[in-house]
C-alpha cells in the first residue's frame, strides 16, 4: 500500500511539474477529501494552459479565474471562496423506532446546493449512514433547509456539498 501511494505521488508530481498550477489552485486540490476527485482535480491543473475552458467548472474542478461561466457549473466545496452554510431548516424527525431503540449517529447526505441556497432534488443521496432508518429524515431535512449559496469571483454558483445530520437522543 504504502508503495502505491509513493508511486501515486510521484506520478502527479511529474504531471504537476510540466502544469503551471499556483500553490492555492494545489492545496484546494489537496483538501477534496474524496480520492478520485482529488486525482481529477490534479488532472486538471496538469493540463496545458492553452484549454483554460475545459480546466473548470463542469467537471467541478479548480476554476482560474479566465472562465466564462455558464451558471451551469457545478463546483466542489473546496473550490469555492464561500462555502454554503446552513441558515434555517425544520427540525429534524428522529424515527421514532430509532428512538425506542436508542440509536444514534451521523449520517453523511451529499446534494448539490443551487444559486437560491437550496438543495437540488435529484442530487441528494445518503453517502454514509448508520442505520437505513435514519436516511429518509436526513434526506428531508437537507431537501427543507435553507443554505447560504457558495460563491465565486463574488458570484453565487452551484456547488456539491456533503451535509452530516447528527440524531442524538438528549440524556
């Protein structure tokens, strides 16, 4: 294991070196905490400069600032300047079985957040849970929340966001 992640890294730093990526546009890259995308965050900034267009927003990655946006784009968290942030929602529905059997936890509930700081239908699904019985109250509640919408150049976009919903029963 550890001899394929010293492989990994010696790959991106060959891909990176020919790139002309800033060291903000690395450590945003570095702080997408899913491997696969931190990988195509990389792959990104090791493309040549001349496809500027093609290095953004539709796949999510590092924007430099030269890009056209369409408003489609979806951005990842670590990319925007102003990450969503709740700002009301309902109250969260513990499953009253959950309850009864005093199961907690958290559940990890990805959506992506649209320009109006809400939650897109389609996109909202449970990554992590830890009982199935908790994710239809979380997906609600992440549905009904309002949030602060993610900005970029000072411009509201859409961004992917993973949301934890914690269910703790009060002592």
């Amino acid at each position: 294991m550890r001899l394929v992640s010293t492989a990994v890294a010696f790959v991106l730093v060959a891909r990176l070196a020919h790139a002309q990526a800033s060291v903000e546009q690395l450590a945003r890259c570095a702080a997408i905490p899913a491997a696969a995308l931190r990988l195509r965050c990389y792959d990104t900034l090791a493309k040549p400069n001349s496809d500027s267009a093609s290095r953004s927003t539709g796949t999510g990655m590092v924007p430099t600032g030269d890009e056209v946006f369409t408003g489609n784009e979806v951005f990842m968290e670590a990319i925007v300047e102003e990450k969503p942030a709740v700002l009301s929602g309902p109250t969260l529905q513990y499953p009253e079985l959950l309850r009864q059997a005093q199961i907690q936890g958290r559940v990890l509930v990805q959506a992506i957040i649209d320009t109006l700081g809400r939650a897109e239908p389609p996109s909202v699904k449970v990554l992590q849970s830890p009982n199935p019985g908790f994710d239809q109250s979380a997906k609600s509640y992440v549905l009904k929340a309002l949030f602060r919408p993610a900005r970029l150049h000072g411009r509201t976009v859409r961004v992917l966001i993973q949301i934890p919903v914690d269910f703790r029963l009060k002592p």
